[in-house]
C-alpha cells in the first residue's frame, strides 16, 4: 500500500510540473486601495488628517477608550514576557 501511494504521488507531481504557470490577478481592480503597492518607488506614507478612513478608526479607538498609555502597558507587558520566557 505504501509503494502504491507513493507511486501516485509520484505521478501526479511528475505531471504538475507540466501545468502552464498560474497567471497574476490584478487585485486593485476589486480593492481600488490596492492599486500602485507593488510600484517600484511608492513610500507609503501616514494617513493624512482629512482621510476618513483614519477618522473613523481613531473615532473607533476613542469608543473602545484606547489610548497612548494602554498601548505603552500593552508594549511593557510584552517586554516583561519576553524576558520571563528567556
């Protein structure tokens, strides 16, 4: 049983190594942000104050009541358990 489950992996992966090579998708044409990622060139650069995407997710981490020091705690305690675990 093993010899023959090997040869037919063997077989199958003899001919997907004739597959014709899997072509690339264009992703910004469904997701417009996408679109000059890959551009040789491009910073990506802070969200500007005007963007509504960055309003609306610092709406969101003022809701959830998010701020500077629970993420500096949040840094901290990863520290301490980064060191503990060393």
């Amino acid at each position: 049983m093993l010899t023959i489950g090997l040869l037919t992996e063997a077989v199958i992966f003899f001919f997907s190594a004739f597959e014709p090579p899997h072509e690339e998708v264009d992703w910004s044409l469904v997701y417009p942000e996408l679109a000059g990622m890959h551009e040789p060139g491009t910073d990506r650069k802070k969200p500007k104050a005007g963007d509504p995407v960055a309003q609306y997710l610092d709406k969101m981490l003022a809701d959830a009541k998010i701020g500077p020091d629970l993420i500096n705690n949040l840094g901290t305690g990863l520290k301490s358990l980064g060191e503990n675990t060393a």
